[in-house]
C-alpha cells in the first residue's frame, strides 16, 4: 500500500539508531503512529509491540499483522466452507448493489470513478461477509480482523487513484481493471502479548508504558483522514453521509492538532512530557511545520539531555518531475528520557498446544519449522520446505549424522533423535542446552550479556569476552561469543580457539535469536535426543534397523565451507572422504536401512564426477535454486544442489 511518509526505506536506520544509543537489551517498542505498520512489524521479531493509530484501517492491519501470533485456520467456517478466501473473490454477486457501488463507482448517481462497477460489488459483497460470518460466530476475533486486513491490503490494487485517495483519476487506470484478489499474509509469532490501539495519542499515553517510544507524526498541514477516506470507510462499513465531488466522510473527530501549524508545537511538549517510556525516537522532516531546534528543546527539556543525537539522512524530493536542490531531510531524532533497569526479564508466551499447532496448521508459516539457534555454515533451514516433505514419514531413530547446527534433526518427527557431530564443541554445546532448565539457560545468558557489558557496538568488551572464553570453555559463553561474532558464526584455530571477529553493528542477541533457542531447547526436550560425536565412519549402525533412518548433510567437496578446509583443528573432507561417505551410505543400503544424502552435483562450473556417477543407483531431486544461506553457496553461482536417497517418495 502506497501511504503518505510510509517509513519502509528508513527501518534500518532506525534500528542502527537503536544500537548506537541504547546498550542495554530492551523489552517493549511502541509505534504509536503506527499508518499501514511497516515499523511496528519491522520490530516485532525483537520486541513486544504496543501499535496505535487513529485510524480505523490502519488499527486494522495492526490487530492482523502485530496483535496476532497465529495465521488463522478457520476451523469454524471450514464445516462449510473450504477456502473463504477462494469463496470470497469467485463466489458470485447479488444483484442488490451497496454502499460501495452506490458511491464510489460509476453504478452509482455520483458516478464517482474510484472502482469499477465490479470490483465495487465484490468490495461489498466480501465486506458484508465478513461482518455477516462474524454475527454467526464463524469467525474467531483474529479471523475476523485477517480478513478484514486482506481486503484492506487488496483494495489499493484496483483503485483507480493516484495514490491516495482525496481524489480519483477522470481516466481510467489500467489496474482499476484488475481482478480483486485477497493476499493470504503470513503473520509473525513473536510470542509476546502485542496490543494495538486504535485511540487518540494524548488518551493512549495515558494508560501505557514501556521501554522505547517511536513517533512519527504528521510532518505537514495534509490530514491523513481525508487522503484515506475511502479505505476507512470499507473498514468502518457505517455508511456515513458522504459530501463533496470525491465523497468524503466526515472526519472532523479524526483530524491530527500536529497538521496544524498553530497547534503542533504544544501538542508535541505534551506528548513528550507525558510520555512515560525510557527511550524516545522521532522521525521527522526538515521541511516539517516544527523546526529541529525546538524538537531538540523540547527532548532535552524532558529529557536526560547528554544523552540527545541527530541524524540526518538526505532524500530527493520532486516537484514537478524535477529534483529539488534545496536539501531535504528526514531527522532521527533520539533522547533517553528516563533511567533504565540494567536487565529486563521477557516473558514468552509460549501456548500449551504449540507443539500440536505445528502438526495441526502445516499452513503456518511462521511455526512450521523450528530454526537452530546456531548460524552454522552450511545450514539447510532455507531448504527445509524442500528436503522435510521428501524424508520418509514414519522413523523410529533418525540419526543427523553430520548434524551441524541440527535444523533438520530438530524438524525431524521421530521417536529418538540422535544428533552426531566431529565437532564435539559444538556437541557439548548442544548437550548443555538439552540439559539446563530453559529459564536458567536464558537467564544466565542475560546475565552474561549485562555482566561483559556486550554490544553491537563494544568491540573491547567482545575481545575480552573471547579471550575469557578460550581460557575457560564454558559452552554457554561460547553459544552468547557467537551472538556478537561476524555473521555469528563458529571459527576456531588449530588449537581449538575461538577467533571469529566482532560483528559490529550488526551482530547482537536479538529476540529472534531468543525466539530460536526457546524453540529448539524445547523440541530436544521433548524428543528423546542424543548428541553424541563420531567420525562418521565409525558411528555404531549395529542396532539400526528398517524403521530407522539416517540423514547425512556432509561437507561438499566442492565448495569452500570453513569447516573442510583442514586449518581449523579438524578433520579435513577430502575426495577420499566422499568414497569413504558413499561405502558408508552402500552398507547402509545393503542393510535395508533407509538414508537421506544432501550434496551439490554442480557449484561455480565445477562438477563432483564422483558423486554424479555413485548416486545413480539411487533416487536424485534437484531443489531449487531460489536460496542463498551462505557466502558459498548463493543464486549467482549456479550450484546444482540435490537430495539423494535409497527410497522414492511421491512429488507434491
């Protein structure tokens, strides 16, 4: 959706804003003039979100996209109706036109042309729906607000307006003839209790806090409500009394005091006094009604004033299709308000069937597959809809038998899980993490992140930390080093030391990678996981039988993964390593015991002849090319990467 100030192109500037300023780990954000949400969900992977705005549309998209964890599964509405989606777009219209086709369309006595008569009966007739499907308790609250934000996503693709809506084109607009289609979005599970609001500023201050603040007002004297009249309205569905050549409703309740040139510097003080958050950031325009020297006033006036900084960050503004020299700018703004506590502890709001909403909702995008806590080289998470679907269905023990960071053993459905590895680094890691009580585990590496005083930014603190783990080795020090490490990855020396530089400004324990770990440490701990580490060729098959099955994801020969390369304290993969690994998977073949084998055939024009001639006895799938999960393995290099296995399984 095309939105006036939308701030889709400045969330990392907000975010390194964020990192720049704030050292200690916070728990809430709050985007209180949140329009179509792009901050508010940019964040929501690492903080709970409070969104407000004063717009009903906009409070919308909030309730689907931040409020709600979970993507619907209708299960009500399912008795009858499979896809209302489908059921929606296709179903065919009554005859009776509606408020929409009355007034926004041709059909209409106006004849106003934001949509064709068309597209206007369908709007109706989805909006109807869903409020009629609701009144018959077919829908649960977050199924009724998703499909309201799909239709208020899917409207904008057939207007016939040039951006907003204070008027519609004399013309018709190519797309205006578009079939109206409902995007089915996926929606993030933060596990936190996210709130949206759909209330006045100066009231919502009034009954929350939290720990960052993000307000980006209106910069001119241009009302929001008017520009989206429309769009409100087909939210709304209250059939308001419309005036006016383009049929605006009434907004006079809706209109923004920081429009007004008169108003806007008072309403800003209060806003700011009343604030009761740590952290406060503002975006802002330099061609705004208010000036950067009364915003700076007014921060350092609420504020702990040695803490205030600006940045400026330039942008081109046309004017008649011509660049404007006169330099615009768009201001962060920054400024502590208050003390903050040196550790928050969060919350996570982990339901009690979560483990049955990933085998119940395979439709769940989010939930479907757990990612390792671990940023392991090589790591097949942006495969997993690819290879999880081709393993075998029933498994009594799957053995992940060069296992890295596990993201395939731990999405594995089995009764035992035995996770193996040379490294017995990372193993001990992994045992630690199976073994500690989640919140002591979480808890300690708080703990360690205030204690070391770590950062995105403190590359001293890092070094010092580095060297205390290479004297020490404690594992869960090693899993907290790798947070602020360069790509967060593993790299150790010859002797076994950890020397994988500091990731600055951009390495950091985020809640995603929080989120990561909760997910993982509880699938091992309900799973009756093992870790142990072998040399592959010495791994005990003997009490493996049919049931069982063994997935291999081993260094590919032809590809420079630092783990291969023989300088970083073990074993080397070599040509004779893939010999010994197909000799390996043949015994098991022999046995009757089923096995998974991921590889590359093909990877910068070099070709494993080896591997090409060997797996032809077996079954090949060629995955897809459509992933890039490390610096050696990405879209331009042409990698042809397969699945080979010992058994077929039928194509989706």
């Amino acid at each position: 959706m095309r939105y006036i100030g939308s701030k889709a192109n400045l969330v990392k500037n907000i975010e390194a804003c964020i990192s720049q300023n704030i050292s200690v780990r916070q728990k809430s954000f709050c985007d209180i003039f949140s329009g179509t949400g792009v901050v508010a969900r940019y964040f929501k992977s690492q903080y709970e979100i409070i969104s407000n705005d004063a717009l009903f549309f906009s409070y919308i998209i909030q309730k689907s996209f931040i409020e709600n964890n979970f993507e619907p599964t209708f299960s009500k509405l399912q008795k009858t109706i499979k896809n209302p989606f489908s059921y929606l777009e296709n179903a065919d219209l009554p005859n009776v036109s509606k408020f929409v086709e009355e007034n926004y369309s041709p059909s209409g006595k106006e004849g106003r042309m934001y949509f064709t008569s068309e597209n206007a009966r369908r709007i109706d007739f989805i909006r109807t729906t869903i409020e009629q499907w609701k009144l018959e308790k077919k829908l649960t609250e977050a199924e009724y607000y998703y499909l309201l934000a799909s239709l208020i996503e899917a409207v904008p693709s057939v207007s016939n307006i040039t951006g907003t809506y204070g008027a519609y084109l004399k013309n018709w607009d190519k797309r205006a003839f578009k079939k109206l289609e409902l995007p089915q979005f996926a929606v993030e599970n933060n596990f936190r209790k996210n709130k949206a609001y759909n209330e006045d500023v100066f009231d919502l201050e009034k009954h929350i806090s939290g720990d960052i603040l993000y307000i980006d007002p209106p910069y001119n004297s241009r009302q929001y409500a008017p520009n989206y009249h429309v769009l409100e309205t087909i939210a709304r569905y209250d059939n308001p009394v419309l005036t006016g050549v383009t049929g605006m409703r009434p907004y006079a309740d809706q209109k923004s005091v920081f429009c007004s040139k008169r108003e806007v510097n008072d309403a800003f003080e209060q806003l700011i006094k009343n604030a009761d958050f740590t952290h406060i950031l503002l975006s802002y325009s330099s061609g705004g009604l208010m000036k950067a020297d009364f915003i700076e006033k007014t921060l350092k006036g609420n504020g702990i004033a040695s803490t205030f900084s600006l940045q400026k960050i330039p942008y081109r503004k046309y004017k008649s299709k011509i660049y404007d020299e006169s330099g615009v700018y768009e201001y962060l703004f920054y400024i502590q308000k208050k003390a903050e506590n040196n550790v928050y502890h969060i919350d996570y709001i982990i339901p009690e069937n979560y483990g049955a909403l990933k085998v119940a909702e395979p439709q769940l995008k989010y939930l479907k597959y757990i990612k390792s806590p671990l940023n392991y080289i090589g790591g097949k998470y942006k495969l997993l809809s690819q290879l999880m679907p081709r393993l075998p269905k029933s498994i009594n023990t799957f053995v992940d038998l060069f296992c890295g960071g596990g993201n395939v053993g731990v999405n594995a459905e089995c009764k035992k899980l035995i996770f193996n590895d040379i490294n017995t680094i990372l193993i001990d890691m992994f045992r630690v993490f199976a073994s500690m009580n989640l919140e002591d585990l979480l808890n300690q590496i708080d703990k360690t992140i205030t204690t070391w005083n770590l950062s995105m930014t403190n590359e001293e603190a890092f070094v010092k930390f580095r060297e205390h783990y290479n004297k020490t080795r404690n594992p869960i020090d090693l899993y907290v080093l790798s947070c602020f490490s360069f790509n967060y990855q593993f790299r150790f020396n010859n002797k076994h030391e950890y020397n994988n530089p500091f990731g600055r400004n951009r390495s950091r324990y985020s809640n995603t990678m929080r989120n990561n770990l909760i997910r993982f440490v509880q699938k091992v701990k309900e799973t009756s996981a093992d870790f142990v580490s072998h040399d592959f060729m010495q791994f005990p098959i003997e009490s493996l039988t049919s049931d069982d099955f063994v997935y291999c994801d081993p260094p590919y020969l032809i590809t420079t993964g630092s783990y291969n390369d023989g300088n970083r304290g073990f074993k080397n993969w070599t040509e004779e390593s893939d010999k010994s690994l197909y000799s390996f998977l043949d015994h098991l073949n022999e046995r009757g015991i089923r096995f998974a084998l991921s590889n590359v055939f093909m990877h910068k024009g070099e070709k494993n002849y080896s591997l090409i001639e060997w797996a032809k006895k077996y079954t090949i799938y060629h995955l897809k090319k459509d992933y890039s999960n490390s610096s050696y393995n990405t879209v331009r290099t042409g990698s042809d990467e397969v699945l080979i296995t010992n058994y077929e399984v039928e194509e989706a």
